[in-house]
C-alpha cells in the first residue's frame, strides 16, 4: 500500500492530507507536526486571536475527530531528525523510522533573528506559534512600552493590535518606508499615517545598534528607546535543513519543479519553503502566504494521484491593521506603470499595477469586490485598458465576464 | 447547544451541534462538511464559505456588514436573496434548528 508521509501542519500539509482524502487516496496518511497542539492557522495569530476575537478552539483546522475519520496519522510534537531518500525513511529525534512511499516537505519558515555581534539579544521575542502568541499576549497585559523592530506586516500587525490595548508603540522600520519590499509609495503612506495618527511612533530609515539588558532599545543615532516588551518581525528563512541534509537541492528554500517535487521525484515540497517557478512572477521565488501553501498543496496531492497538473495559481495576500484591510492579488514587483480605481483619501481603492502594457498586479484597500475580481482578471489573463480602469462607472465584474 | 443542519451539493446533511459564539463557517470546517473551503479561515478575504440559508431564519440572521456584502458580490456561485458567507453567521440560540445549502461551487 501506498504510504505518504507529510512533514509539517500548517496550511499546506493539513491541505496535503484532506486533498488526498478527498481526492479518492486510499493509502496510508501520517501528518507530522513538531507542535503539540492540534493544527491549527497561523495567520490570525497577530490578528484575531491576539485581539482576543478568535480563539485557541476557533483557528484550529479540523477537529480531533477529522483525522480519525479521514484515517490521517496525525503525530504531534513529534519532531523529524533525519531523512533517507536511498531507502524512503525518516527517522524521528526519537530513533522511529517511519517509511514512505511518497514525502512531503511542508517545512514551513523560521524567523529571522536580530543579531548583535554575532549574538542574540535575550530580551527579543518572535511571534510564529501559538505558544508565541500566548506568551506576547501575557507579556503585553502588563508592557507599558512596546518596541516592534520590523515595519513589515507582522511588525505592523502587532503594532496595530498593541496600540489598540493602549500600549505605547515604537515602530523601527530599517528601510525608508512601511512594508516598502512589497508594496509602493501610496499605500505606504495611507498605513504609515494611520499609525501615527492611532498613536503609535514609527522610525523610518532607522536601524537598532543593540539592545541593553534593561530593554533599551539603541538606535544607530545613539538615541536608547526604553521598552518593556520587544517584539521583532524581520522577514524569516526556509526551514531546508532536513533537505539539505538529505542531499535535495536547496537553494533560496527548497528548489521545486512545476509539480511540487524536488530534485529527489517521490520528495515534494509545499508552502513556503518551496523554492519555485511562478508563472506570475515569471522568476523563482518563495511565497509565504496561505494561498500559496494550499494550491501546491493540491498540486502535490494530485500528481500522488497520478494527475500532472502544473502549479499555476494566482498568488494573493492580505493584512489588517485597524480598520485597513489590504488585499493583494497577482505579484506587482517590476510594474512599470499603476492606475488607482478610487479615491486615496477615501481609504477606499484599489491600485492596478501593469509591466509593458499588460496588468501583473492588484493591491485593494478596504475594496474587497475589487480583489476578488483582480483574481479573476489575472486568472483569466485579461489586461483591461488603463482608461477603463479608471472609469468608475465601469463595472469590473464585466470586464470579467463580456471575455 | 444550538444545531445546524448542513447539506452538501449531493445531498448529503450533516446534523451539528455548535457552541454558541462559533461561526456557521468554523462548523463546517472543523467537522468536514465537504463545499466550504474558507480558504482565509474567517478573516471575510476569499468569498469561499458562501452559503445558500433556510429562509425561515434569515430575518434572524445577524445583518450583513458592507465588507460582507461586497465579498459575496465576488463570488463563485450565483448569490442569491439568502447567500451569506459564512465566516460571518455566528450561532446563537436564535439560531437553533437553521439549515443552510452548500452552493455548486466556491
């Protein structure tokens, strides 16, 4: 009997399994994950659940009862050290082999960590599990001064929900603005505004030096920010160890073909540590987001199942922070021209991103129709003309479906 | 505990009771009612928990937000006078006894 074996479950290994469950797989599913608890979603950690509007029971995948009527082996707290691709077996931290006929490498990411001369500051902490999260969560009952270093989504995400608490928020962003590596100029200024008007203090272009064990936070100007609670967010790094080990090409993440396998075939690897040709991007990258996780999750599970379907979806992303719920379709990195759909200062909009005529990417601002629609047009290749773009008493579910 | 009766494009129904406070999406998710993907996990972002509700309850529903309104606009299926996405139906006991259809497509 066929057997896969998933390492990591987060959203692409949980998607991996009940893909192949639903699929008609008949064989054996093992899930394995390095947390204790059952799976559950990381996205609303720096959002929902540390607001205190989603649970512990709320963000969870599945219910116990799921794994036992789907018959997937879910291992908990069961961490992998080893992988022999001759003879198809991982072995556990533990010394348990566990064979496969098919692996799954949904390995996920590892934050970044500030370093100063070589050495990681104490006092700095990370949000990526649930554990993480409990823990921000009681240390920022009493924190009176929150620093955030990182002026990226989950630095910002955090910095919105600390602000919301009452905390006094410092925000230290190292390039010259907010979430500068994916998103332009306009948007930018539409968070940066808003989170120094909800109160928070945010440090362009500024760069922390060190960290005192009094929580000082040391600028490179010389000036020391008190804190009681650092949280960092500064970009993360593919977990590719096992793989490298393992002998797997690995190369910024773990290098994947159009069907999700490695350089080793009955290998795959999903999610954000799979290093991949986007035909969006039209380049090699890596995607940390869920849509990405799921839908190679689901081309991994169909070529399992005999099916070649090449990973071809459009990437999407999204923030919140306060009342800005941004949504990103498509990639918009290279875009040679942008036309805005709306009115900046009403909050409400959506920016249309071309490279050489053609659309490549949507950004929307509180204009959740506008994205869903933005999915469809790049989905569909459709490149509207700029003119109608702009014109607002054109709707753009037309666009979609006169096509 | 309030319940729910979900019924899947083939017929299939699943009878469900859900803690008061959790969304008509988390109770299909978590107890595999097949046709609700919530691709976002509840965060109002995909148009994918879109749900078709027994009419009976609808003026029991709690009202729609603009953000809802304007997701459902996008999605898949045909939106109809009782589509709701379901991320947004929390249960109460008001609730008890609702029926809700999973669309064609999500």
């Amino acid at each position: 009997m066929k057997k896969v074996v998933v390492i990591g479950a987060g959203h692409g290994g949980v998607q991996v399994a009940a893909s192949l469950r639903d699929e008609g797989f008949e064989g054996e599913i093992v899930l394995i994950s390095e947390e204790k608890e059952l799976p559950y979603q990381k996205p609303p950690l720096s959002k929902g659940f540390l607001q205190g509007k989603q649970t512990e029971v709320s963000i969870l995948f599945r219910s116990e009862q799921y794994y036992v009527s789907n018959a997937i082996d879910l291992r908990l707290g069961v961490t992998i050290a080893s992988i022999n691709p001759k003879e198809n077996y991982i072995s556990t931290v533990n010394g348990e082999k566990i064979d496969f006929t098919y692996l799954i490498l949904a390995t996920g990411a590892a934050n970044r960590k500030l370093r100063f001369d070589g050495k990681e500051p104490k006092n700095v902490y990370y949000l990526r599990t649930l554990s993480d999260a409990k823990w921000i969560g009681q240390q920022l009952e009493s924190a009176n001064n929150v620093v955030i270093v990182g002026g990226g989504f989950i630095g910002l995400e955090l910095a919105a929900l600390a602000v919301e608490k009452g905390k006094k928020v410092t925000v230290i962003e190292a390039q010259s603005r907010l979430m500068e590596r994916v998103l332009p100029e306009v948007i930018s200024k539409v968070f940066y505004e808003t989170h120094i008007q909800k109160g928070a203090k945010v440090y362009l272009g500024a760069c922390v030096n060190g960290i005192q064990d009094n929580g000082d936070v040391v600028l490179s100007t010389g000036e020391a920010l008190p804190s009681d609670l650092i949280l960092a967010g500064i970009g993360v790094i593919p977990e590719t160890q096992l793989a490298k080990e393992a002998g797997i090409i690995c190369e910024n993440g773990i290098v994947v073909n159009e069907l999700q396998q490695t350089s080793i075939p009955n290998i795959y690897a999903i999610g954000d540590v799979a290093n991949h040709y986007n035909p969006f991007a039209k380049k090699n990258l890596r995607l940390e987001s869920v849509q990405n996780a799921v839908d190679q999750a689901k081309t991994a599970a169909a070529h399992i199942l005999g099916k070649a379907v090449p990973y071809n979806a459009v990437p999407w992303f999204w923030t919140f922070q306060y009342h800005l719920k941004l949504q990103m379709a498509g990639i918009s990195l290279g875009y040679d021209d942008y036309v805005v759909r709306g009115d900046t200062a009403s909050g409400k909009f959506s920016i249309y991103y071309y490279k050489e005529g053609k659309l490549i990417g949507v950004d929307s601002l509180n204009k959740p129709a506008d994205h869903l629609n933005a999915r469809k047009l790049l989905e569909l290749g459709i490149h509207p003309a700029k003119e109608e773009i702009r014109d607002l008493s054109l709707s753009l579910k037309e666009l979609v479906s006169v096509s | 505990m309030p319940s729910i009766t979900y019924i899947e494009t083939n017929g299939t129904s699943h009878n469900i009771e859900l803690p008061l406070g959790a969304t008509i999406m988390e109770g299909a998710i978590q107890n595999d009612v097949k046709g609700i993907v919530a691709e976002c996990g509840g965060s109002c972002m995909c148009a994918t928990c879109h749900i078709y509700v027994d009419e009976k309850f609808l003026d029991k529903l709690p009202t729609m937000e603009e953000e809802e309104q304007e997701m459902l606009e996008g999605a898949t299926a045909e939106v109809k006078s009782n589509s709701r996405l379901s991320c947004q139906v929390r249960m109460s006991n008001e609730l008890d006894g609702i029926m809700v259809r999973v669309p064609e497509e999500q």
